[in-house]
C-alpha cells in the first residue's frame, strides 16, 4: 500500500492541492495528516473542506489547539 504523510498545510490552499495532485498521481491509496492544517495562510476552512471531503485522518497540531 502507498500511503503519503503530509503535515503543516497552515491555510495554504493553493499548494496544498497542487500537493493533492502530486499524491493522485503518484497513486497513494491513503493520505494521513499529522496536523497544522490552519494558520499563517489565508485559505484555513478551504483546506479544512478539502481535508474533510477526502476523509484524511488528521492529528491535531499546536495550531489546531490554539484555536480550540
């Protein structure tokens, strides 16, 4: 099984999908995320809705618990 790890996205969507687009191509079957989804970038619920859509399991990063 190929299985990509991502982490620190940080609300940066536009690289965030062209990362996506790596992994498809590549053919990973499953995608985890180790957290720090949100922050620093302006596009944090377009990640998170993207995260979602895909069903990535996700860790909560100090970014995450900040925002709690």
């Amino acid at each position: 099984m190929t299985l990509a790890i991502i982490s620190d996205i940080h609300g940066n969507y536009e690289a965030f999908a062209q990362v996506l687009d790596d992994i498809d191509a590549r053919g990973a079957e499953e995608i985890i995320c180790l957290g720090d989804c949100i922050g620093y970038g302006p596009e944090s619920e377009e990640v998170i809705q993207a995260v979602r859509s895909r069903n990535i399991p996700t860790l909560l990063g100090n970014h995450e618990l900040a925002a709690r």
